[in-house]
C-alpha cells in the first residue's frame, strides 16, 4: 500500500472527525485507528512534524486546505468542514504566494560583525569568520565548516600564576564555540537550518544557532525549545536596531571534550588553520591579540551599517 504523507494523514483523521484537532489529537487518534503504520518514517515526535508540516502548507500555499484555530492549545481544521458561525475563530494566514515575499536588505554575513560584538562583550569570546569557498568540499559532507567559531580565554580572567599552573599541567581553560548564522528563522527553514547546526558543532564545547529574526508563533518557540534541549544546541537572536539588546533565547549545553577527529576535518580550511594556530599563539605569549580575529566594531557603526 502507498504509504500516506503526514498532511494526507492529518486530512483524513479530520475529515473522519470532523472537528478541530491539536497535532497530539491527530496523532492520537491515528494511532487508534492504526492508521500510524501507514505513514513512513515517524520519528521521535511526530505529533511535531505534522504540526510543521501543516504551519508550512497554510503559509506556503493560497489553496491550503487547512485553517488554524486561534484556542490553546492550537488546532487546526478543513476549510470545507468550517460550520456557520464558526469564521471568527480561526486565524487566517495569510500564505507567503499571496504577500510579496519578504525582503532583507542585509545578507547573512552582514551579521557577522553584530555576532562578533555580541560574542566580545556577553559571551568574552573572540570570534573568526570562516570562508566555505577555501573548505575544498568535495572531500567531506557539505554541512562540516561552521560560519564562525569563537574562542574563549581564561587568561584575560585568571592571575598569571593561576593560569601559568594549568599550563604545567596540561589543563588551559579555553572554550571554543561554532555559529551557524541565518537572517530567519520560521517553520520554512527551521529543521535544515537547526541540523545544519548540529552537523557543523560536533567538534566545539558549546554551539548556536543566529538569527535576527526569529517567527514569534507559540507552536514555532516551543519547537525551537524542544530541538535546543534535544541536541545541546543553543540559539541567539541578534538585534540589528540595538545590538546590546541581542540575547540567548536558549543556552547550548556545554560538552566538557572536543572532537579531535572532526577538528582535523575541519583543519582543511585556511582561516580554521589559522584559527587554531592564533589561539596557540596567544596562550603561549599569554595575551590575545584582538587584530587576529574578526574586528569588534562600534554598536553606532553597526547598526548604520545594515537597514530592516
């Protein structure tokens, strides 16, 4: 038998109901009717996959056959099942086919000075930009080399005897993070751009997620959050009006030991080379030298420099 996508799957059990269903309401449901051995892959929570694949077709499509109910928790109904007097109570999206798409006029590297200041002056992190045309990417995955990694030093914090006695015994605290940058994020993107973060931040002790802007839906923030808390990934939104306002909406978890195999991987591109050897350097001579990274610029000269 044809195996059913998860929106055919949604359709059915709410056209069989005929009725308004939350994403657990729908899976329950095809659980009961065994119809859940008719759909492929299923995943951990699929509950979450057919509720992105159905914020998704009302965005994405004019002749989406679903609506989305304005309750708590949301849940989602056919347009051809709504009933007299119930037009007031959903929402209606209005499909991106429908709106001119939205436009930036700023492109995703243009962030990456905003995520240096932010990573200088909150997480006391250096940070390097890494060029993906020097990676050489035939050799390895695509999703490998970060946007930027950063570094953290102990030295600038610990009294030089302090730090002089880790390094006797091999025990210098530094922290090195990978950043993937993105100008959104919304259900569109969120699943490719979250495990292309996951695949490019084996190696460092804490990894992030960037973007300026971020959809504000409940059903996207709580998905968002359970992604975070499931892979250790954390998730920083940038502020290009006021970049003192940037923040961490989710903290990545810390792992205690890098990834030395994937560290060498990562080896083949010049500016991580050169990364790993400046931060050698620095700890050796015990003093970071701020020119060898990417350039902290001034918030007034940072916001000028990008428009909404």
């Amino acid at each position: 038998m044809k195996k059913w996508t998860f929106l055919e799957l949604a359709k059915k059990i709410i056209e069989e109901e005929k009725k308004p269903l939350s994403p657990e309401e729908i899976w329950a449901l095809a659980k009961s009717k065994g119809y859940d051995k008719y759909v492929g892959s299923q995943g951990k929570t699929p509950w979450a996959t057919i509720a992105a694949q159905i914020y998704i077709n009302i965005r994405d499509r004019k002749d989406s056959p679903f609506i989305k109910f304005d309750t708590r928790p949301k849940r989602f109904h056919l347009r051809s099942l709504i009933k007299p007097g119930e037009e007031g109570k959903f929402i209606d999206e209005h499909p991106v086919s429908v709106l001119p798409p939205k436009k930036f006029e700023y492109l995703e590297r243009d962030l990456h000075p905003f995520l240096t200041y932010y990573a200088y002056y909150f997480l006391k992190a250096y940070t390097k930009t890494i060029r993906h045309t020097k990676s050489g990417k035939e050799k390895f995955s695509e999703w490998i080399h970060p946007d930027m990694v950063g570094c953290y030093f102990s030295l600038e914090e610990w009294k030089r005897e302090v730090f002089d006695f880790s390094s006797t015994i091999g025990n210098i605290s530094i922290k090195l993070y990978s950043f993937e940058i993105k100008r959104e994020l919304n259900f569109h993107n969120l699943r490719e751009s979250f495990f292309q973060t996951v695949s490019n931040s084996t190696w460092a002790n804490e990894s992030y997620l960037v973007a300026s802007e971020i959809d504000n839906d409940d059903d996207f923030h709580n998905e968002l959050k359970r992604l975070s808390t499931s892979f250790g990934i954390g998730v920083i939104k940038i502020n290009i009006d006021d970049p003192d306002s940037s923040e961490v909406l989710f903290p990545a978890r810390a792992k205690e030991y890098l990834d030395w195999d994937t560290i060498d991987k990562l080896a083949i591109n010049p500016d991580f080379k050169d990364f790993l050897q400046t931060i050698k350097n620095d700890i050796s001579i015990r003093e970071v030298r701020k020119e060898k990274y990417d350039k902290i610029l001034p918030k007034e000269e940072l916001v000028r420099s990008v428009k909404k």
